[in-house]
C-alpha cells in the first residue's frame, strides 16, 4: 500500500501523481517544481508543514485520504467534517480532487495579524 500512487486534481491547475506515503503538500511542490501545475500566480501556500499555521489550507471535492493531527486554530472539526483541511496532514488513500483556499481567519484576525494586547506584551 505505501507504493500505491494517487491522481491528486488541484482545480484550475492540472493534475498530478502522488504516493500513499507521502502528505499531499508534497506531491504538490514536487509537481510545481516540475512545472506540472498550470496557471498558479505564485508558489504553493507553504509554511511550517506540520499542521501549525494554516497557510496550505485546501478542501477535498473527492476521494478518501487519512490525516496526520491539525491545529484546530486554523481548521475546525465542522471545518475538517466539510473537507477543509491542510495539505501538510493528509495522505491519499484515493484519487483525490482539491481546491486551494485561503488562510483561515482566527478569531476574527486575518493570519499574521496581531492585536494591540498582543503587540503590547
């Protein structure tokens, strides 16, 4: 089963292969690398690759994949019942098709954003 290879379908840029081993967020880097992934305007949302920050949100249309734990901070439990999770965290069991989205907002702050109590301390 680790050898068994996926079609990972990221809408609106192409599809490419990726291996039940191996999180999604790599499949996807090593294809951008390659030039696989059409029509991106910039690189892949990457950040800490662990499931910490939130920034390579995306959500599964289809297909069934196991996850490594996320930070509920950036993907809730409605969040992830709905297919809205972390690249870095998932692992294809299936063909999978997904959708790039945006950063979450944690408690009404934008990602990287501080308030001024945080600033202060």
């Amino acid at each position: 089963m680790a050898g068994e290879r996926f079609i990972l379908a990221l809408e609106g840029h192409g599809s490419v292969g990726g291996y039940a081993h191996e999180r999604v967020l790599v499949a996807l880097e090593r294809a951008q690398g390659f030039g696989q992934l059409k029509n991106m305007p910039h690189r892949l949302p990457v950040g800490c690759r662990r499931g910490g920050c939130g920034i390579c949100r995306v959500r599964v249309l289809e297909g069934q994949y196991r996850s490594d734990p996320m930070s509920r901070a950036h993907v809730s439990a409605e969040d992830e019942a709905e297919g809205l999770i972390l690249s870095c965290c998932i692992y294809p069991r299936s063909d999978l098709s997904l959708r790039l989205e945006p950063p979450a907002s944690v408690k009404g702050k934008k990602m990287g954003e501080r308030s001024r109590e945080e600033i202060k301390s």
